[in-house]
C-alpha cells in the first residue's frame, strides 16, 4: 500500500510505501483512523501534524494528529504517527444555541453543518471550502426527525442521528480541494433483492477466511421512560418503546433517559403538546438505539477472490455472511480495516446483522 502525503494546503510532499506497519479504519457511521510505524530515517520530513494522507484503496483521507519517536539500540529509531479520517472535522464544533430540528432529517443535518461550519454567524466558526452534498437516495430523502440540541457536540449530535436512522455520513475531498459531507444508506446485495449482483461471503465460496458470530442481549433495553422538563410530580415523562413493542414480563427491559435539557420553549414560542412530545420520542429512541441487542459477524476475507472491495462491494453495502455451522445474516459492511505488515496484506471487513 502507498500513502500520499500532502500538506494543509493539498500540496503533495511526499510518497510513503515503506512501513514496518499500517493499519488504516474506515467506518460506515463514525471516523475512520490509522495507525502506522516507520524507520525515522526513511521519513524525516513529510510527517506533520495536520498533514493529510490520502490511500489508493479508499475513498477517505486521513488527518495526522500525533507523532513519537521511538528509540531502541538493538532496533534504531521508529516514527509511530496516528490520526482520525476527515470526519473528525466534525469533532470541532458544538451546536452553539438551542437549535430544533422537525421534519425531514437531511434538511436537518444541513442546518446543523450551516450554522456551525459552512454559513454560521460567527465567521470564525467558518470552514473554508466546507460543502453539503445532498443525497437523492429515497433511503435518505423520505426520512424525519423530531430533536432539539443546545451545547451538544457537533460530531456525537449527528452520528446519533444517523446511527438512529441506520444511515452513514462520510466527509471526502473532491477535485477542487473541498471537503463534502454527505449522507449514504449503501446498496443492497444480499438475498432479499433481486436488483443488484448478491454478495455472498462464506466458507462454501472460500472467500471467508475465518468469522466470529456474536448474539447478545445483555444490553438490551426495549422501553425508556423519558423525563423531560419540570420538577417531581409536574415532571413531563413519556414512555418510548422499541419498533417491535416493549413486551412484558421477563421480556421488558426498562431504562430512563433524562431530557431535561428538551425545552418546550423555543425564541419565545411554546411548542405545542404534540410537537414536544414527538422531541420527547426522538431522544428516547436515541438512547434505546444505544442499548440493542448485539448481533454481528466479523469475518476475514481474501482480498483478491470473488468480490472486489470498492467494486462488487462497498462501505454501508447490505450483503449476506454465513459460516460452517449454517448462520446466516444480512449483514452491513460497517468497517473496513487495511493492514500492511512484515507479514504481508490483510484485509478486514466487520459486517453487522441488521
């Protein structure tokens, strides 16, 4: 693997292809991150923080956040350098006042990233060459939301959005040098369509190397009751319950979200019942859709046989896993991690049930 470097103005500086080790994440619904080891020597110049690195086999760039050197006798002398993909960008902002968000959910989104980054009233809080790139994929397009924020970080604000929605958000660079956000749902590839080519990654193919199934309900809350503004008795609380109903008996599983921070007053105006308790509903199903059963498949795969990465399939893509033992998922492509050692190439997807 090569990585090219380039400075914060997006001039190329340098070319590393020379790595004791390089692990490179990316992610479906958060940023991505890298981590990799070099002799000092080799790369005495090109690695400074706030440098962007951009790898051939993805479609995200990576910020370098942290350098050390590492020193040995018997060893010499290492460079460890790690950072955070373009994501991170987000990290750097709150939503600075009470802010409502009611209606259709990318328009949401927009309007967080406009006060805080792209058009806010503060200039200084301005990011330059900062763009939206509005998604036309029904998958996005037809859906809603009901929240409000004041003082929440930027980046942890819309990744619960989007993580409650089961979408992705992913920041690239374009030809002009702009970073553009964008929202993405994947394509669907597993049995349940007949639109696309299925993917299928199993040991019947040899395509998957090894798997780890994991199926737990420790986590699992099926019902918040959620407290909102107002003291003892005139607390507002409403309960919010799974898609799936809350059940009963042992089956329920109850926990409390505290919404006090969700006002019915917003710039002088009083929400009415309706619309507050629709604010109510979106936090709660936040927190549940913190507190879910675990079903996943991690699988190691052979980069080079049957489906190519970037090609047959993608980061968000929907395809089906199944092991030796005859589990099946449709599972989501929600992580993908390249590594280059002294060992060679590794290629590692994480595919979680849906």
């Amino acid at each position: 693997m090569e990585l090219i470097v380039k400075d914060a103005n997006f001039q190329a500086v340098g070319l590393l292809d020379q790595f004791e080790s390089l692990i490179w994440t990316d992610r479906f619904s958060a940023y991505g991150d890298f981590e990799f080891y070099v002799k000092s020597l080799d790369y005495p110049d090109v690695l400074k923080t706030d440098y962007y690195l951009f790898l051939k086999e993805s479609e995200h760039v990576m910020i370098v956040e942290d350098r050390s050197n590492d020193s040995d006798v018997e060893k010499g002398s290492y460079i460890k350098v790690t950072g955070r993909s373009l994501e991170s960008i987000l990290d750097r902002r709150v939503i600075w006042q009470q802010t409502i968000l009611s209606g259709n959910l990318q328009n949401g989104i927009h309007q967080l990233l406009n006060d805080a980054i792209i058009s806010p009233t503060d200039t200084t809080r301005k990011i330059p060459n900062f763009i939206f790139e509005a998604s036309t994929d029904p998958l996005i397009t037809n859906l809603t939301v009901n929240t409000q924020f004041t003082g929440d970080n930027l980046y942890t604000a819309i990744k619960q959005l989007c993580d409650n929605a089961s979408i992705g958000f992913k920041i690239t660079i374009n030809s002009s040098n702009q970073f553009v956000f964008k929202l993405y749902a994947g394509t669907d590839r597993s049995y349940q369509q007949t639109t696309n080519p299925f993917v299928v990654f199993s040991p019947r193919f040899d395509n998957l190397i090894t798997s780890n199934y994991v199926d737990s309900i420790k986590t699992l809350k099926t019902i918040s009751l959620v407290g909102g503004e107002g003291e003892g008795s005139a607390r507002k609380l409403l309960g919010v319950s799974i898609s799936s109903g809350a059940g009963s008996g042992l089956s329920r599983r109850e926990m409390f979200t505290d919404a006090r921070d969700v006002s019915s007053t917003v710039s002088g105006s009083t929400l009415t019942t309706e619309q507050y308790n629709a604010q109510l509903t979106q936090r709660g199903q936040q927190d549940l859709a913190k507190n879910t059963a675990t079903l996943s498949f991690e699988g190691t795969t052979d980069a080079t046989n049957m489906y190519k990465y970037g090609t047959d399939f993608g980061m968000g893509d929907i395809i089906q896993v199944e092991n030796e033992y005859g589990m099946r998922s449709r599972s989501r492509v929600t992580e993908m991690v390249n590594s280059q050692s002294t060992e060679g190439l590794s290629f590692l997807p994480t595919f979680t049930a849906i």
